[in-house]
C-alpha cells in the first residue's frame, strides 16, 4: 500500500498526484491488459512558503507482451501563485520507444473571497441550508456562527450518529422528503449506506478546487469530497507508562505483557469497532487479532469516548483506535492521556466525506456552504482549530500548533465495511474475543 507523505501545505500533494495521474494515463501509464503491477511509492516533502519541493515516483509494470515499461515521474514546485511541472520519461525495451511529455498547470487553495458574489445572492434567496452530520457540537456551532455572519443564510444542522444519519435520510427520501441539503459523515460508512445509491440519492459536488486532488480525496464519479484526513491513534494514560514502554505500532499489542491492559470499543455493539478490527487484520493478519483478544482486552461503550475514559481513569494503560482529535481535548481538559507517536510520523485515519442530496431543496444554499467549509480561511480554519482535523489544502492559519500534526503522514485508510459482510465479521471476531 503507497506511503503518501504529507505536510502543511497539503493541497501540493493533491496537486502534484492528480497531474501526474493524468498524465500518466496518457502515455501509457495505465497500460490495457496489465499483466501485473508494482506498487507505487510517492513521496511529497514540504515546508513553510517560501518553498522548493521535489517529487519523485519510480515505477515498473509488466505487460502482457512481456515488454518491460519503466516510468520516472519528477516534479517540481515553486511558491505562489504554485506552479506544478511534470515531466514523464516512458521507455519500452521491445521496441526501443522514449516518450516525453510536459504539462503545467497553475494553482491556487480556494479562499472566501473566490466564492461567487451570484451564487450568495441565490443562496440568500434560499434564506438556509440543512446540514446533517456527526461531527462535534462545538465544531457545528462555529460553523454556523460564522457562516451565518459571512453570509445571512441560516445553518440549521442536525448532529447524529452515523448510522442513525443514514437511516434517517434514506427513509426521508424514500418517503419522498426532502429535508437534508448536504451531509457529512466519514467515508467508511457512506460507503455502504448511502453511496451505493449514489446515483439515485445524490448530486455531483462541485468545489472549488476538487479537480485537483487525487482519488482517494473525491468519489471519481464526483458524488462525493473529503475536507480533512482523521488521524487515528493509540491512546495511554501517562501516568501508568513511560515513553521508553509505549508500544510503536498497534501490532505489538498482540504481547503478552499488554494483557488486561487494553480498552476497546464494543465489537458487539458499536460497526466501526468491527471495521477498523477488519483493517487492522488486513493490515497485520488475524493471528494479531487473535493475539489482542488472547489478552482479554476491555470491551465496552458505543463510541471512542469511552475506551479514552477507562485509559483517563487508569482502568486501562492503552486504547486504539481513537481519533487524535478526541484524545487532544481530554488532554485540553486535564486527563492523564497522550497519543503515541508513530515511527515515521505515519498514521492511519480515516476521510470526513461530503455529499449533496439530489433533491437538496436549498441547492444554491448546499453549493454556498461547500464553497465555505472548503475555503483555506472559512471551514478549512474551523476544522483545524477547533476540531483538530487536519485540512486538504495549505495556507490554513494554525492558531493552536498542538492540533496541528507536523510532517503528517498516511499510513493507510480504514476500510470500507457494511452489510452482510461487516455482520459476518463481527460475528467472527465475536468469536475470537470470547
């Protein structure tokens, strides 16, 4: 799986990947018939403005006429207005064929200013937009506090559960009302509930900016955009371990000496405990599950706050998975816990989707908003600063640096998991844990 290094002008990385991608697919780089490929290794290093990045991707793949194709990818980047080059190098041995090819494309991260002064005056006209979500209520309230202020357009959100949010907008639509403008709710879960209806159920996003990132950041049908990445963690109390004790990866918790010392949320009655158990047997294999489970850990609660709690009052040393976020405001609040800072800087963590209903009835209102939350100084500011999400693009003003992730990395994303099949694997770790 590719290591994609990320820093703090992040909208590079999206830049650079959907060049390349595109140009790639023209001379050659998606070759039909591939008979096998190599995976691809991509790593972007970047700074505070201003700045010089380079990029540079090596790649073989092997055709089914045996040709041997290697592909060189560099780029380079300028501070802004930031300009991207690319330049591709395809050599074939069998016949001996050098292709080169050279595009440029100029970019700049959308700001409030950027947003159309037409479509805030239909947005106006519209007098509100509905939003549906399970993101945090402080987040929700600076959302609407400042979008209403920029704008005089009401934000009437409506904060659930994701599953409880699923539910509710598909039986409204399919009861024919149409109540909810736009949604966001993390990508694993739109998954299965929502976007196998996509066509039916949602219409294409339009943000500034989005043909810029790379796929794992948008639906390549467009009925969907990611605004931040999740770093997901392990938490420990503080007080009952020492740094120099701190497990480096989730994998070592498999240990003997981890037993009884482990907080985990309810895999029999909270999905993305069973998701995220899936992703880590995906990434580690199940005699690393089995290893977790042969240490009793403790089961409980339908949400991430409660494993962070047992660790906060000492009843367990370490939990995982949390989001980062969670465990930097029990941090803010007193509790003896911290994150354990992964080799390389390298996270795995999940996208916060965003989608349209296709039967939005404030449109021009739900195309407002996504303007807002992707602005580098509207949503993008409020998702860092007040929820410590770390945002898709550059230029986001850092006022709080301790919810800000230095030379952040993804390590991996969780994967997706519904139906049958996340009920046949709860029922199989179910099993294992008992």
């Amino acid at each position: 799986m590719a290591e994609v290094k990320i820093t703090r002008r992040r909208f590079l990385n999206y830049a650079v990947t959907a060049v390349v991608c595109g140009v790639v697919a023209g001379v050659g780089g998606y070759l039909a018939g591939a008979a096998s490929v190599v995976p691809e290794t991509t790593t972007i290093t970047r700074t505070e403005p201003p700045i010089t990045r380079t990029v540079t991707t090596t790649e073989t793949r092997t055709v089914t006429t045996t040709e041997r194709v290697t592909t060189t990818v560099t780029a380079g980047v300028t501070p802004a207005p930031q300009t991207v080059t690319t330049t591709i190098t395809t050599t074939v041995t069998q016949p001996p064929i050098t292709q080169t090819v050279t595009k440029s494309v100029t970019v700049t991260p959308p700001i409030l200013a950027h947003i159309p002064r037409e479509l805030i005056e239909a947005a106006k006209k519209e007098g509100k937009v509905v939003f549906y979500n399970s993101l945090p209520v402080v987040v929700n309230e600076e959302l609407k506090k400042r979008f209403e202020g920029l704008y005089g357009v009401e934000l009437e959100w409506w904060r659930a559960g994701v599953d409880e949010i699923m539910t509710r907008y598909a039986s409204e639509f399919d009861a024919g009302r149409y109540i909810m403008d736009v949604m966001r709710v993390p990508l694993p879960f739109a998954q299965g509930a929502v976007l196998l209806r996509k066509t039916e159920l949602l219409s294409k996003v339009h943000v500034p900016g989005v043909e810029m990132l790379p796929a794992p950041y948008k639906d390549p049908d467009g009925y969907w955009v990611a605004d931040v990445f999740i770093p997901f963690v392990m938490c420990y109390n503080t007080k009952l371990l020492k740094p120099e004790e701190l497990p480096k990866k989730p994998s070592e918790l498999a240990d003997p000496k981890w037993r009884g010392k482990i907080a985990w949320a309810d895999i029999a009655t909270y999905p993305y405990a069973v998701v995220w158990m899936n992703t880590f047997e995906k990434q580690y294999g199940i005699d690393v599950v089995k290893g977790w489970a042969a240490n009793k850990p403790i089961l409980s609660g339908t949400s991430y706050l409660v494993p962070i709690t047992k660790v906060a009052t000492g009843e367990a040393s370490i939990t995982l998975p949390v989001p980062a976020s969670l465990v930097m405001d029990a941090k803010a609040k007193g509790s003896p816990v911290d994150w354990v800072r992964p080799p390389g800087n390298a996270y795995p963590g999940e996208l916060g989707s965003w989608m349209v209903s296709s039967k939005a009835p404030h449109p021009n209102a739900a195309n407002l908003l996504l303007s807002f939350i992707f602005a580098v100084d509207g949503g993008q500011y409020i998702m860092l600063n007040v929820g410590a999400y770390q945002p898709v693009w550059p230029g986001v003003k850092v006022e709080k640096p301790e919810l800000f992730i230095q030379e952040l990395k993804i390590e991996y994303i969780v994967e997706p998991l519904w139906g049958d099949a996340l009920k046949k694997k709860q029922d199989e770790y179910l099993k294992i844990f008992r």
